[in-house]
C-alpha cells in the first residue's frame, strides 16, 4: 500500500505545503489537543494522494515546473 501525501494550506500565512501521512496526522492531532483553538494555524486539506500527484499539484500552485 502506498503512503498518502496531503496537499494543506496553512491561513495565517498563506502557505501551501505537504504532508506525509504520519506528519499530516500528527499535525491534526496537535489541533485537536489545544486547550483553544487557533483557527490561523489550523490548516486546510486541500488534497490527497500519492507522492507524485501532490507534487504535481503543489507546482501547479506555487507555479514551478510540471515537467518532473
């Protein structure tokens, strides 16, 4: 089975990145556990699949280069 990547966005900084399938749920843990929650830094999924979808739509996003 392969690992699942997630294509995020975090708000406050308008950032968009990827997450391994460990990180990703790691990170949503974290959320869950904040005595108050941060919407800022609560980020937003945006996609999931394998590796080489997400990169593929990371570029698309941060506009680099399609060809890899």
């Amino acid at each position: 089975m392969r690992e699942q990547w997630y294509l995020c966005r975090v708000p406050s900084y308008g950032l968009v990145v990827l997450f391994r399938e460990r990180d990703y749920n790691y990170q949503r843990l974290h959320e869950s556990q904040l005595r108050v929650p941060d919407p800022d830094n609560d980020v937003v999924l945006l996609a999931q699949g394998n590796k080489e979808e997400m990169y593929l739509y990371y570029n698309l996003i941060n506009g680099g280069n399609l060809n890899v």
